[in-house]
C-alpha cells in the first residue's frame, strides 16, 4: 500500500486510476438499507425462528439490533478516521498491517460472494414465483438467477444516476412492504393477544432454561444474518462527499432503520397469524405469505412475490457494490492475484468495471452447484465470515487504544469510545461461536458441522495464499501507512 496510492483523490479532477466523488449521504444510506433490507430481514429468520423458538423469537431482533449498533458506532470511528476503499479491510490492516487486513479481506470476500450467489437465486425464485412458474426446472431457475446476476452487474457498471435512481426506487418499494403492511396488519388485522410474543409456542419442552439456551441462541444467530452487512457505505468511503461525516451517519441510520422496521414487521405478523397452531404443526410453511392473503386477500400475495424480487434484487446490487471495491481496494495494494489488471478504473465515472466483471462469472459459476451439498457448505459460511472480519479491526482498534496509539477522527463516541469498543468485541466474539456452533438442523452430519468444516478449510487456504502473496510482513506495515488528505 504506497502513500501515492492511498492517497485519496480530491471531491474533482480525480486522476484516472482514482475512484471519483459521486455519493452523498443520502445515497451511501440508501445503498447500506438496501444492503442489510428489511424485506431480506424478515423473509430470511421469520419461519425458520418461528418454528425454532415460538413467537418470543422476536426479542432476539432487538438483542442482535443493539449488538450491531455497537459495532456500527465502532465502525463510524473507523471510517472517520481512515475513509478508504475496502472498509473492514482498510481499517484492519491500518490497525493491524497486511497479514491481519489481508485475513479480514479473506473473510470478508468470501461471505459476500456467497451472499451474492444466494441473493441472485432467491430472487429468480420469488420473481419465478411472481409470474406463475411454481415448479421450474433446475437450469431453467439458474438462467434466470444469471439474467438476475446480468442485471445487477450492468446497474453497478453504469452506476451514477441510474444507481442512485434504482436504490430509491427499491428502497421505497422496502417501505411500503414492511412499514406500510405492518401499519395495517396491527390496525385492522390483529387477532392475537400481545402476551403472544412473550409465547415459546410449544418449543420450550417444558423447560424455560432449555429454549433460551438451546432455542433462544439459535435465533439469535439467524437474527444475526438478517441484521448484517451495514459496513457497506465504508466499502465506497473514497466516493462519498464529506465521508469522515456522512458515512458515520449512514452506517448508523440505515442500521437503525433496518433493523426497527424488522422488529415492527415481525411484531405485526405475529398478531396476525390467524391459526398458530396450523402454523407451528408445520402444516402452514409460509406464515407470512399466508397470513398475508389471509389479511388481504389472494392478489396480495403474488404482490408481495414482486417485492420479494425486488428486495433480493436490490441487497445483491449493494453487495455486489461492496465487493466490487473491497477487491479493488485489494488489488490496489497488490496482494491478490492478478492485481494490475483488476486496478484499473474505467469510464468517466473510474468504475471498477473489470472487477464487477470478476464478481459475477465467480458468482454465476457458483449458481451451479446450487442443488450440491457443497453448496450448503459455502453458504453455511457466509454469515459467519461477516462477524469475523468485523471482530478484527474492532479487535485492532482496541488494541491500538491501549497502546496509545489512536487519534480519533471526526466522528467520536468521546469517553464512550472504550465501553462501547469492548461491548462490541465481545458482542462478535459470541455471536460468532454461536454462529459456528454444530445444531442438528439436518440428517447429515457435515451439514450440520458446515460452518466449523468451512472456516477450517478457507483458514487453511488463506494461510496458503497469504503467505505467497504477502512476502515481507515488516515492510508491508510499513507501507500500510495512509496518508490522509485534510481536505476531506
């Protein structure tokens, strides 16, 4: 990382090789909501957590929403001081120097690449859905999963307006769906008493101590995967106007946001599930969609197929956006594999087209292996590689406090700073342990080890690759000194 490459390109007349200054605060918030969305939140754990823990499921949400608020806070300092490409992976390797960014990166890449993979097939599920297809074939499903992938990619290689354009569309759409249904569930469809939500439904075997350990910490690590991916307004740090303020901002708000319209939702779908005892027999395996119909009628539920589309969608141009400049970032510093050709930028925009590129075929060739096991296996890792590389530099950060060696930026949590960095660590640490923890959630044995199995493997390639790509240790932290532009 030379202090000429990291230097950050000013608001105009950027050089050619530098990402240019198109975002604002309200685009960087748009493009964090429709990452972490709340239509993805809410469709992701509400029937998997229903059946695993009863309607009380749904005070895992706020637990795993204050959680991620402390980390975002933590993160809001991070980018404030060092507004960079990359987010997770610039900051740690500034805390911690190459090797400790270059594993965050690891982590980081691999969970939104499976993140993408899995956001283009299930929305070419919901939109199959939509328009009547029930029961498509295997690669009938994976070619509109890559027109879905096509689509997304061809938006984040014009960007710009048409960027800015389609993450306010979605993002109203997002609203609608969530805080308008819900407003009209709990208005004129609320059948269920409110001590419902303090209800494990059958699932606590007798024993109050038995749910919320066993059952109680399983949802909080699916909560975990529906409220996550709020760093994502760092990962475009060097394209945002005032990013030292705005992005704090965004990160915070778009969190915020997300995550108390999943809380509402959830809260007006529980009330309003018209027969529970249907729902947890298994007899019912979509409750929302059903609750839904029954509510409204027929008509609004393939209404609500398009927004599922449209959600999906949305969450996997951001993610796309994010990984698109964390590898950027990557190769900028030229630790991966055939760096001088992914640095470089292109159109008026400096857009890292040829890493977008990248980003869908690795994508697109993962959609087919997605009836395998192995499948199952990467996926399993995705929500655990996000909460290992945001403990890193949270982890960097505190280490660097104790040795003095910290300098906030402009934006700063003042003497909450400490409390709230050690919070967050040990927020990441359990929710981490939670999330690989083997539960019998299959017949077969290696599914259920899936994330521990994961993480093993990709540890053992990234020291592999790690050591091959990063020679020299010292002088890399040399090097991975920024210089940061005042102007900022």
């Amino acid at each position: 990382m030379s202090e000429l490459n990291m230097a950050l390109p000013a608001q105009a007349g950027a050089k050619p090789n530098e990402p240019v200054k198109e975002f604002g605060l309200w685009s960087a918030f748009t493009l964090g909501f429709s990452n972490i969305s709340p239509i993805l939140g809410i469709y992701s754990v509400f029937s998997i957590s229903l059946m695993s823990a009863g309607p009380a499921f749904l005070w895992s949400l706020p637990l795993v929403l204050v959680g991620q608020l402390l980390v975002a806070c933590v993160f809001g300092e991070l980018v404030s001081r060092w507004p960079f490409q990359g987010s997770v992976y610039a900051w740690a390797s500034q805390l911690g120097g190459a090797r400790y960014g270059w594993f965050a990166n690891w982590a980081y890449i691999w969970g939104m690449v499976l993140s993408l993979t899995f956001l283009a097939l299930a929305s070419a599920g919901y939109l199959l859905s939509a328009i009547g297809v029930n029961a498509p074939s295997e690669m009938f499903s994976i070619g509109v999963a890559l027109l879905v992938l096509a689509f997304g990619s061809f938006a984040n290689m014009v960007a710009g307006r048409f960027l800015k354009t389609l993450l306010t569309f979605t993002l109203c759409c997002e609203l609608t769906a969530s805080a308008g249904i819900g407003t009209a569930l709990l208005l004129f469809h609320h059948v269920n008493p409110f001590s419902i939500l303090f209800s494990g439904g059958g699932t606590n075997h007798g024993s109050t101590g038995h749910w919320l350990v066993v059952n109680f910490t399983e949802v909080v690590a699916f909560a975990g995967y529906s409220i996550c991916g709020f760093e994502i307004a760092g990962s475009i740090a060097e394209e945002v106007v005032e990013a030292r303020r705005a992005i704090p901002k965004a990160m915070i708000l778009a969190l915020a946001a997300v995550g108390g319209l999943v809380i509402y939702a959830c809260t007006a779908i529980i009330l309003a599930i018209p027969n529970f005892t249907s729902v947890m027999s298994g007899n019912i395996a979509d409750p929302i969609s059903s609750t839904l119909i029954s509510s409204f009628g027929p008509a609004v539920g393939r209404a609500s197929l398009i927004v599922l589309a449209v959600g999906f969608t949305s969450g996997m141009i951001a993610v796309q956006t994010a990984l698109s400049r964390t590898v950027w970032a990557t190769a900028r510093d030229n630790i991966i594999p055939g760096a001088t050709f992914l640095v470089k930028l292109s159109g008026q925009e400096h857009l890292p087209r040829r890493v977008i590129l990248l980003t869908a075929l690795i994508s697109g060739a993962l959609l087919f292996i997605n009836t395998t096991k192995l499948y199952s296996l990467l996926i399993s890792f995705s929500n655990v590689g996000y909460y290992i590389c945001y403990s890193l530099p949270v982890l960097g950060l505190i280490y660097a406090r104790r040795r003095g060696a910290w300098e906030p930026g402009a934006f700063s949590l003042g003497r909450w700073s400490n409390p709230v960095a050690y919070a967050a660590a040990a927020w990441l640490i359990l929710e981490a342990i939670n999330e690989v923890w083997p539960r019998p959630l299959s017949n077969v044995w290696y599914l259920n080890w899936g994330v521990l199995i994961m993480l093993c493997i990709l540890t053992v390639v990234g020291l592999i690759i790690c050591t091959k790509m990063v020679k020299n240790d010292a002088s890399q932290r040399e090097q991975s000194k920024f210089v940061v532009s005042d102007s900022i």
